[in-house]
C-alpha cells in the first residue's frame, strides 16, 4: 500500500532487501533498483588491485625480468628448438603469402578484385616497370660522367621519363577497372583506388612483386 505523498516508481523496503540479497547471491554485476548495472570491466576491478603502469623504462625493464624469471626456464637445445621452430613458421607464412594465399594476404592484397587486378598486371608488360631501372640508370651517369651536356640531357629526360610513366599508370589503372567491373559487375571498390594499386604494381619490378605474380606475361586473363 502506498502512503500518500509517495510515487508508485519508488521501492518499497521489501522491494529494495530482496534486491539487496539477489545482489549478495548473485555474481555482483546485478544492482539494486535505482541504481545502474555495473560494468564487466568495474566489476573486474573489484577483484582485486591492479598494479600501477611503469613510470620508467628502468622500472618497465625491471618487471619484465620479474616475469621473465617467474616463468620456467628451458634449457640451451629447449631455446633452439624454439627459436627454428618460430622461424620455420614465419617462413612458412611468408611462403603463403607470396603464394597468394588470401588468410596470410595484406589487408591492401585480399579479395578476389584485388587477385583479378594484380593477373592483369602481370600478365602484360608495363612501361612502369622500367620506371626504377630506368631511373637508377640516369643517376648513374649523372654521377660518372659530370659533364654540364650529359646533365642538361638527364634533366630533360627526367620529367620525360615521369610523364610517360604517369600516362602508363592512368592508361593502366583504367583498363584495369574495365575489366574488373566487366568481371565483377557488383564490385564497389573506389575506381582510384583500385587503379592506383595496379599502377604501384606495375612499377616494381617482376622479380620483387608480392604476392609473386601467378600468370606469365602474354597469359590470357
């Protein structure tokens, strides 16, 4: 019954002891009426102290040596073994990723629009790739033969050498999308994107692409 003057919203003692013991009984995250459930992450705190974060890189290096220490120790062959173990698993990964396995891809390198896009890259031959050989080469004879004729014609053929890359890439970049919204016609990949990624492709080299190209050039895609 309630007493006059009193909302209908608020507990009554009955109402707030039995909240009370469904709270000592519970698992602690449950709060009485009126109030808010607590959050997992306060209810964690409440477990015990947490132990400040380091001040000092001294104070940082001297904890990992505390926990360094309370963990087992193996021994010299336990540590090798460890240690080629690891390695033959990162070399395991890289290999999968070059293979062009798309779990152990870049986020940048998976999808099959992105796997599309890289087979036509390779499977033609691209102005780009001549780009850093090509480039690596003006320098070099910049550098061996100082004469003022050599450099005036390495400095002409410099912003040469970058305009037709440039129009290479856009040429490339939309013949790519072409035939990728030929092949995928619901793909919602931005057009830039997509054609900038082919373009940055073509520029390295064959030999250090990765993934490794998986069509030979002249390949029917």
């Amino acid at each position: 019954m309630n007493l006059l003057g009193r909302k209908k919203d608020n507990p009554q003692p009955d109402d707030v002891d039995a909240a009370t013991e469904s709270t000592a009984a519970g698992d602690g995250l449950t709060a009485p009426k009126g109030r808010p459930t607590p959050k997992r992450s306060e209810a964690a705190r409440r477990r015990g102290p947490v132990a400040p974060a380091p001040l000092t890189t001294a104070e940082a290096r001297k904890r990992r040596k505390e926990l360094a220490a309370s963990k087992p120790k193996l021994t010299k062959e336990e540590r090798k073994a460890e240690k080629v173990s690891r390695r033959a698993e990162m070399a395991d990964r890289r290999e999968r990723m070059m293979a062009g396995d798309d779990a152990y891809l870049l986020p940048r390198d998976k999808g099959p629009v992105r796997r599309y896009a890289r087979d036509i890259v390779d499977s033609r031959a691209n102005l780009l790739g001549l780009f850093m050989p090509v480039a690596l080469g003006l320098v070099l004879v910049t550098l061996a033969v100082p004469a003022v004729a050599v450099q005036k014609y390495v400095s002409f053929g410099m912003p040469v050498l970058l305009l037709v890359m440039a129009v290479d890439g856009v040429l490339l970049g939309r013949r790519v999308n072409r035939r990728v919204d030929e092949k995928f016609p619901d793909n919602t990949e931005s057009g830039f994107k997509l054609g900038f990624y082919a373009a940055s492709r073509a520029s390295q080299l064959r030999r250090m692409r990765a993934p490794r190209p998986l069509v030979n050039r002249g390949d029917d895609v």
